[in-house]
C-alpha cells in the first residue's frame, strides 16, 4: 500500500465516521422529540431557567 492509496482510505474512513455521527445525532434529537410528545406536559421538565439572584446581606450593627 503506497502512500495515496493510505490517504485514501484515511480520508474515507474519516467520512464515514462523521456520516455515522451525524446520523445518530439525528435519530437521537428525532427519539428525544418523539418520547416529549408522548409523555404528558408534568413528566416534561422546563427547560433551564436563569438562577434567583440572592438577596445581599446588610451586615448589622453590633450589640452594645
């Protein structure tokens, strides 16, 4: 095996590996879609929302 013919099968390989990647994203986010729409809306977790900011603690005045 020569060196273009070693590029070759590099570079098919590499395209395979990303079609298979990118094909299962796609069935993942398609089943994720599916399993939401049948579950009813209490089992659905919202999405995330921005966290509370605490409320700043004023330091008291010492007891005398």
């Amino acid at each position: 095996m020569n060196l273009f013919e070693l590029l070759q099968v590099i570079a098919v390989s590499s395209l395979l590996t990303l079609a298979c990647v990118w094909l299962s994203r796609s069935v993942w986010h398609q089943g994720q879609a599916l399993l939401q729409s049948l579950l009813p809306p209490r089992y659905l977790k919202s999405r995330r929302s921005p966290r509370r900011t605490s409320t700043p603690v004023v330091p008291k005045a010492p007891h005398e």
